[in-house]
C-alpha cells in the first residue's frame, strides 16, 4: 500500500516536472512571435523553434513588456561591472537567448553566463545549438565537461559559458557542480535571473533556493519576473490557466502581493528588496514614442486586459552586498513617478467598506463593450461581446442581441429587432433620446470594422421600428450623451485608417439634431486632450466628460465642463474615476461635489468576482447602483465575465459624504 502511495507520488510529481518544461516550449513561441513583429529585437529565438506561432496582440504585449523590463535590468548590471569581472546565471534558462543576444553586442566580455534548467531541456537546447551554424558559431568548443547521476554539464571556454542540467530543487548538487568549475566565483558580482521559474516551484523548495543564494553569493542581484495578486477576477483565472496545464502557480498564494514578495526575500537573507510592476514599469518608463511605435505594430483593441495583465507581473530584485544594492536602489528609484494626484482638487479616499455588495437575482447581460440606457423602468442592453442569457451553451460571441429588463416585474424580454437592423457592434455607444426612443451610435465588430451609422430605435410596445443613419464619422470607444432640445453630443474615441494601418485617437466633437444634421464643434485642445473610453454625462447646463485613456494609453485624472450653450470647456483634475488603470487596487466608486470641489473615492469590495472594466452601470435609487455586465479576456488565461448583475449599495458612501 505504501509502496503504491510512493509510485502515485513519483509518478505525479514526473507528470508535474514534465508540464513545467513545457511552459518553456509555449513562451519561447510568445517570445518568437513577439519577435518577428518588431516588439523587441532578438535574431536568435527563431532557432530555437522549428515552428512559428503568430500570437494575439495582447500576448505579443505581454511578452514584450517581460523582456523590456528583463533587459532594463541586466543591461544596468553589465553597464556597472563593465571595468570587471561578472557573472550572469539564468535560472529555468529553458530555450532563452539572452546569452547570445547579449554576447552580439559585445556586453559579455569580462562575464560567465551559466544557464540552468532540468536535464531534459538542458539537452534538448545543447542539441539545437550543435546543430545549427549561427547559435554554433558563437561557442563551437561546447562540450560535456561533467556528469553527475544523469545532471550533464557544458561548458564553452572560448565563450565564457556553462550549461548545467540539474533541478533548481538540488541545490547541495548544484553548489558542489559550481563550485567545481575553476571559473565560478561566488565573490564575484552574481546577476542571477528566475525569469518565470521560481513559481512553479513549492514554497519550501522555492525558498530553499532563495536562501542558498543569499547565503552563496557576497555581492549578487537576484531578479525576478513573475505573477502576483491572485484574488481578483483576472488573477483567479489567470491561476486557473496555469493548474489546468498542470503547472499550478505555487507559490503566489502564500506570497499574494508585491509587499509580501519583498518581505519574503528579506526573510530568506536578502538585505534590500526593490520591486515595480509591469503596469508602472509601462505607464512611467516607457516614451510616448515608444508607445507609439507599438501601438502602430499591429491593430489592438484590448486596453482593459493589458492593463489588467501588466498589474498582475512584478519585477523584483533582492540584493547583498553594497555595489548591488547602490544601483539597484538607483534603477529601482528612478523608475517611479513622482506625481502629485491631489493636486487640483480635494481627494478624500476610503477603504470598502462602505460599499455593500448584492448579486442580483436575475442573470442578464454577461457581457462587456456593450452599451446600456433606459427608458422609464426599463433598461435596454445591446452589443458587446459575451453570451446570451437564452443560450444553453453560453457560446462567447459578438452579440447582436437587444435585452430589455423590467425593473418593477423583474423580467428579461430579449427583443426581436428587424434582422440585422443594428449590427454585432461592440465599444458603441447608446443613449435615451425620448420617452420612447433611444439612438445606438458607431462602434465596431473586429477592430478594423468600423460602423459609421447611427441607428434610432422607437420602441412602443410591441411594435420596435429601427431607422439606420450613415453620419460618416467612424469610430469606437467614442462618448455620446443626450442634450435636451439640441440632439446628440458625439466625442472623441478611436479611428482606425485602413490605408495606412495605424489607428488615432480623436479629439473632435459634433452634436446631431434630431433631423439627422451633423454640425462640428469647435475642441479647445488647450484643455482637452484626444481620449477614448470616456464617459459624458449631461450636469445642469453642462456635458461632463470623465476618465479614459490619451494616446499614450495614460489612464486620465480629469473632469472636463463643457457648456452646453456656449461650448467652452472647463478642466478640473482629480484622480482616477472607474474602470481600469494601473493600480494594484482598482480604481473605485467616485463622487464629485461640483460645488464644493471635492472628491471622494470609495473603494469597491473585491471578494465577489466582479470585475469593473468594460460594464455598465445604472443608478437604481439614490442608494443602489446597478452593474450590468463587465469583464475581460484575460490574455491567454481566459475570458471572464461577471455571470450576474450585481447591485452597489452606496448608502453608507452617502453617509459619510454628509459628515465631511
Ligand atoms: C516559463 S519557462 C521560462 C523559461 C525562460 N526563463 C524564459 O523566460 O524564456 C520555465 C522554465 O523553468 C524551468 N524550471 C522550472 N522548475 C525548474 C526546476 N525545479 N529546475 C530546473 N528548471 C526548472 C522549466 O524547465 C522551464 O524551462
């Protein structure tokens, strides 16, 4: 029986062992793919693979803000120990080639760079570079120089390399294989890198690890780059990406957030830990230029879920000794924003719990990019991407469906609309523009399908006639708000021009009277800048314009006045208001007092699922504030979409605000 038990244990922990290595064979194909578009620039990944992947936009992000914050820190480190000696060790290296992209720019000259990972891929990579020219070229003296119980190493004396196949887990194996080779110094300065690897190890394995470095290595920097908070939406499905593989995350929920990491590397030996998250590490460090130069590589449409992704990676580096420290304290230092978001107006921040949550008993609208308006107690929901509340199969699709709910009799009707009548649009928008009727505007199906129409719906019961307007304005994330006696407010969004295969921001504006006229508005761009994925609300004589991103992807802090009369634009700044930006915590409920000029921002409890990026909301009562959708592809993880309405109870919020 016991012997059983101790077979099934080897026999799981081999199937885990072999799942991990496979990661590797999954994000070389990222890297690759990520490659050959221009994201980053590496010549050598492609021969490591004998296919090619082209990966999603999204992905193809993902991976390359990994190596940009990879390269930020190992070029710094080369930079400082170019007069001397160094060592470099890749940790799980799998098929990486950082050694050669390196060794091509003539950045290796006075440093080891050992590569470590299980047997298997260790082999498998020594195989790939004999048998190629170029990779050969750079170290054809390769050869096994030891082997100890099936752990093969290799070494290059004429390029400074050594490969060693051994699990991360045998560390007395692996100090006593080091410290075999002549050219090992553990005095030396170390760069040691666990680019994705320490995470799919145990937590006692992983800081058995930890420690034998900081306890090894008298003057080294121990870089990280792996996944962190794992409670919210995206994090649970991110986690459940990786057990369904069979390479769970193991140590992220011992170690959730990036204090915790810190704490943990200090524990372990380390005396001084910096860290920044993708999110920041994008948002502070990279130019506009830069950002440019991405947006235009290929069509993207997925602002939420990057941002999304890029909170859930940190960088983290743990050093000893102080000629590590210094720099990385300096690097890590510089990195971060020195921003004052308080500036213009008074903000007064709380934690959750004033804001109770309720799932609403009725499921409809799972969905997001989709657009919502009233007309009395009825809600209407149209466009978007996600599944129908009808359909057993709950298929993920754009959809074309309209749902109507009844606030008072609880009902969902999906409404039958003239076939084709308003299109699968997604990130349209759509607003009530009578007792009866309501507009649908602009939008788009893939990210290159534009619609340049509007479409009127008169809805009297039973009887729904559509009427469809080309005002050859295309776009999507656009705003659009309702002006009494005036007709329709349009602004801003995203353009995507077909000729020249690059998108734009926009910053013009129109106002559509109810005969279908389309007349500009003069933008005074002094004050207002191009944006997308705003919202307008119409506040006494004034349209409110609030949140969304610029070009450069900056998640905006400002409420912009527009005077309904005369259109001159007014800007009070204040922090982030809903929806995603790049904080670990994600932007709350916020109240403006107009009058008083103040602020006050609420956090949203996170324990219910409910992902706040791409919903709708609508304010039942003064108390209750209804989600409707919302929800993400969540990278390559999966999609999630908030299953259920649920209802904000801000009556607390209300509370407080009268007391200050
Ligand atoms: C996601 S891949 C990353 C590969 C490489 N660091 C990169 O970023 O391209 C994870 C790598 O860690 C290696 N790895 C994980 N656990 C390991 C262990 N206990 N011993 C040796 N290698 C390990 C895997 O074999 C795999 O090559």
């Amino acid at each position: 029986m016991e012997e059983a038990f101790k077979i099934n244990q080897k026999s799981s922990k081999l199937r885990n062992d072999s799942a991990v290595q496979g990661t590797n064979d999954s994000s070389v194909l990222s890297k690759i793919s990520a490659a050959q578009l221009g994201y980053c620039k590496d010549d050598y990944l492609a021969h490591f693979a004998s296919k090619k992947a082209r990966r999603s936009p999204l992905v193809n992000r993902g991976y390359y803000i990994r190596a940009k914050l990879i390269d930020y820190v190992i070029k710094e480190f080369l930079h400082q120990v170019s007069e001397g000696h160094s060592q470099i060790i890749n940790l799980g290296a799998g098929f990486d080639s950082t050694f050669f992209r390196l060794k091509d720019l003539s950045l290796l000259a006075n440093t080891f760079f050992i590569e470590i990972d299980f047997p298997d891929v260790i082999n498998r990579k020594i195989n790939l570079i004999k048998n190629n020219p170029i990779l050969n070229e750079f170290c054809s003296d390769l050869e096994t120089v030891k082997e100890i119980n099936g752990n093969k190493v290799y070494q290059s004396l004429k390029s400074n390399l050594l490969l060693i196949g051994i699990d991360l887990r045998n560390s007395e194996l692996l100090e006593a294989i080091l410290k075999s080779i002549p050219q090992f110094n553990e005095n030396l300065p170390t760069f040691l890198l666990s680019e994705v690897v320490m995470t799919y190890m145990s937590v006692k394995s992983c800081n058995g690890l930890i420690k034998w470095i900081s306890e090894t290595f008298t003057n080294c920097v121990l870089t990280v780059y792996e996944q962190i908070n794992p409670f919210d939406p995206f994090g649970e499905v991110m986690c459940s990406h990786f057990n369904k593989l069979g390479s769970p995350l193991r140590c992220i929920l011992k170690y959730p957030f990036e204090d915790d990491q810190k704490k943990r590397y200090k524990n372990e030996g380390f005396s001084d830990v910096f860290s920044i998250k993708a999110s920041e590490f994008y948002q502070y460090c990279t130019s506009d230029k830069e950002k440019k130069r991405i947006d235009d590589i290929e069509l993207f449409d997925e602002y939420e879920p990057w941002h999304l992704k890029c909170s859930h990676y940190i960088l983290l580096s743990a050093t000893k000794g102080n000629f590590c420290s210094e720099f990385i304290r300096n690097l890590y230092t510089n990195s971060k924003p020195k921003i004052d978001t308080n500036k213009h107006l008074n903000l007064i921040k709380f934690d959750s719990s004033h804001i109770n949550y309720k799932p609403y008993p009725i499921k409809f609208g799972s969905r997001f990019g989709h657009s919502l308006c009233s007309l009395g107690s009825k809600l209407f929901i149209y466009g978007g991407f996600g599944e129908l509340a009808t359909d057993p199969f709950c298929k993920h699709l754009r959809l074309a469906s309209v749902e109507e709910f009844n606030l008072e009799q609880m009902n969902l009707n999906v409404l039958e609309l003239p076939v084709n009548s308003l299109g699968d649009r997604i990130f349209q928008d759509c607003t009530t523009t009578g007792e009866n009727s309501m507009v649908v505007t602009l939008g788009r199906s893939n990210p290159s399908k534009m619609f340049e129409s509007i479409v009127r719906v008169n809805y009297l019961e039973n009887n729904i006639q559509t009427e469809s307007i080309n005002i050859k304005i295309p776009r999507f994330r656009h705003a659009v708000c309702s002006i009494p006696n005036s007709g329709l407010f349009i602004y801003g969004g995203k353009y995507y021009d077909e000729t020249t295969n690059t998108s734009r921001i926009l910053n013009d504006a129109y106002v559509l009277d109810e005969s279908n006229n389309l007349k500009k508005v003069f933008v005074d761009e002094n004050i207002i800048t191009a944006r997308h994925s705003m919202c307008i609300n119409l506040w006494n004589n004034f349209l409110i314009v609030s949140g969304g991103l610029d070009e450069n992807e900056n998640p905006l802090s400002d409420l912009i006045l527009i005077s309904i009369e005369t259109y001159e634009y007014r800007k009070i700044s204040l922090n982030k208001v809903g929806g995603a930006n790049f904080e670990q915590n994600p932007p709350g409920i916020c109240f403006v007092d107009l009058k008083k000029f103040v602020a006050y921002e609420f956090d949203v409890p996170n324990e219910n699922r409910l992902m706040l990026v791409c919903h709708q909301s609508h304010l039942i009562d003064k108390n209750n504030l209804l989600i409707v959708g919302g929800g993400a592809v969540c990278f390559t993880f999966g999609t999630h979409l908030n299953k259920q309405p649920s209802i904000l109870d801000i009556s607390k919020c209300w509370s407080e605000i009268s007391q200050n």
